[in-house]
C-alpha cells in the first residue's frame, strides 16, 4: 500500500562563484564560519564542477564568469561562445587565407581575396586608449585576414550551417564582385552577397558546363529534399540553435518550393 505521506522536497543548490580550495592560505571561504555550509557538504550528496576553460566553452586558461555559468545551466550543455569556436575553425583549417569553389562555376567571377586589414601606428601612448599621432602612420604589416573555407559547390563549411546551406539548391556567397563595367572589376562590393542556383537537371548543367551536381542528381524528388532540409533544422534545434516553431516554418517553406 502506498505511503500517504508527501514526498519530502529536494533542493539542489548550486553555489555560484563559491570556489573550492583545500590550501587554507588566503582561503576566506575557509576562513570564515560556516555552520549551514559544514552542516551541508556532512550531510548531503555533492559534487565538484568545472566551471572555467574549455569545460564551459571559454578558451584555455580562461577563467569562468557568472553570464558564461548561467547560459550553460540554461542551456542544459556547454554553450560554445564565438570566440572559441574561432579559435578551433583555425585549428582544424575550417578559416583559410583564400576560398574559392575547386571547379569554375559560370556566372561566378571569383574575388581576389578578402578586404587586406593594414596595420597602423597610433602613438606610443595607443596601448593606454591615447591616440598622440591624429593621422596613423600606416605600418608594412597587416593583420591575417582569414575566411570561411568552402565545399565543391562553393558554399561554406564552417560555422553554424543553417539548412539552406546545409542542404543546398544554389551557391550562396556572402560576397560579390564588382563589374567592369562599374568600375573597380573584381573588386568586393560593400555589404552584398550572392547566389548563384544550381541546374535543374543534368542535361541542363552540362549544357552550361556547370560543375555542380544539378538538383535532380542530388534529390530524387521534391519530397526527398523537403525531408532532408527537416532533418537539417531538426538537428540544429536539437543543439539549441532553432526553436520548434523555426523547424516547422523552414519545413513547411520546403515543401512548397516548386522544382
């Protein structure tokens, strides 16, 4: 027979910014008098957790903070903040000095490269927020300027690739190039991107000596592709970067594209 008595509560505390440090020198938490907290760790199940570095997302050697704590508890998982995830995209070559499709794509002039970023030099006082030289001298150097590398069809493989990427129906750029005709050919234009679709069949690609695999080569039918771009969305929101209502909408705008 059941127990008519209520289940007694269960509290699970977690203390923030109250580290822990068996060396008792310059220790205040040690130091002080803490009856309800000695009463606490004697009676109660607890655990140490790392909560710095790598562990939370942060970079190595990088000590952890109250807003990187409360967005992992948040978020049920190490939420990985940008600059980490730069850090890692240059380790394992995901940031290149140049990014360019492995074939010639028509309709698709290639920039030269990314925007060169000069160094300057500011005054001997610029390290203390004291600008004494008013026009920079610019310097021989510049900083590296790295940028996302791509697949065969051009399109970016690092970052958080959303399904439209991730299950693509064009080449889709986050730059474009300056006609001859504008002037400055081949120059990048300012804030403008492009897209360039894919052939609907093959016939139709190899007409146009186009490299890319054609939407009929890569989807057997529209159904096909509408479940692969869900799959995509469902896997983002999985990992907390889309919200239910963000699937149902990218699924619904899949499935009434026209082939």
């Amino acid at each position: 027979m059941a127990s008519a008595s209520p289940p007694r509560p269960a509290v699970l505390c977690v203390l923030d910014g109250w580290g822990h440090r068996p060396d008792p020198r310059y220790n205040a938490i040690l130091d002080a008098r803490t009856p309800n907290y000695d009463r606490l760790i004697a009676t109660c199940p607890q655990a140490l957790i790392d909560a710095s570095e790598t562990f939370v997302g942060l970079p190595k050697g990088q000590m952890g903070n109250s807003e990187v704590g409360h967005m992992n508890l948040g978020a049920g998982r190490v939420a990985v903040p940008d600059l980490p995830r730069i850090d890692t995209a240059i380790a394992d070559g995901s940031l290149v000095a140049v990014a360019a499709p492995q074939a010639a794509i028509p309709g698709i002039t290639s920039a030269k490269g990314p925007n060169p970023r000069p160094r300057f030099d500011y005054g001997p006082e610029f390290s203390h927020g004291i600008i004494s030289k008013t026009l920079p001298v610019a310097l021989k150097d510049s900083f590296r300027v790295l940028v996302p590398a791509v697949d065969a069809d051009g399109n970016e493989t690092s970052g958080i690739r959303l399904p439209d990427i991730a299950v693509p129906t064009a080449t889709s750029m986050g730059w474009a190039v300056r006609s001859a005709n504008a002037g400055a050919g081949g120059e990048l234009c300012y804030l403008d991107g492009s897209s360039v679709p894919f052939a609907r069949t093959k016939a139709e690609r190899e007409a146009k000596h186009d490299p890319r695999p054609s939407l009929e080569e890569r989807y057997s039918d529209a159904a096909d592709y509408a479940a692969k771009v869900q799959k995509a969305a469902s896997a983002l929101a999985q990992e907390g970067y889309l919200l239910p209502e963000d699937v149902e909408r990218i699924a619904v705008k899949a499935n009434s594209i026209a082939w």
